[in-house]
C-alpha cells in the first residue's frame, strides 16, 4: 500500500512538471504569434482605427451630456425667474425671502 500511495505521488509530481512545461512553451508560442499579428502594419492600423472611432464616440456623447446640462441648467434659470416673478406683490416691489 505504501510504495503505490508514492508511486502515485511519484507520478502526479512528474506528470505535473511535464505539463507545466508543455503548458509554458504553448503559451509562448501564442504569445510570440500574437506580438507578429500585432506588429502586421493592417492590424496595427485596424487596432488604430477602432481605437480612434470609440475615442470619437466618447467625445460626442460627453459633448451631448454636456448641451443637456446647459439646456437644463437654462430651464432651471428661467423656472425660477418665472416662479420669483410670480410671488412678487403687485406693488413691483420684491418680496423679502
């Protein structure tokens, strides 16, 4: 029983050790394909490309945020004008808050 239960061990430890490397080597293998990809002028530019539309994009969704803010920012001015002038007296005097 106890030189199986370390033959197994045995085993798991080596197998291991051979998988990780396999694994190690696989991985540097897709990595050195991805730099390759990368570097091919029209990915590089696709990459570029598409960066710049959701660069663009974000701009024009700020700059419309910012023209809602302003549209209701005036809204609010002019509410509050109409509200003041509607609780004057008649007199034309204001009243004191």
């Amino acid at each position: 029983m106890r030189i199986s239960v370390l033959s197994f061990v045995t085993g798991a430890a080596v197998g291991y050790v051979l998988g990780a490397k396999a694994g190690r080597e696989r991985y540097e293998q897709l990595v050195r394909v991805g730099h390759v990809t990368a570097a091919t002028a029209g990915v590089a530019y696709s990459a570029a490309r598409s960066a710049t539309d959701a660069l663009q994009s974000l701009i024009d969704r700020i700059q419309a945020a910012r023209e809602e803010d302003a549209e209701r920012d005036r809204l609010n001015r002019e509410m509050e004008a109409a509200l003041i002038a509607a609780d004057a007296p008649s007199n034309g005097r204001a009243r004191a808050l």
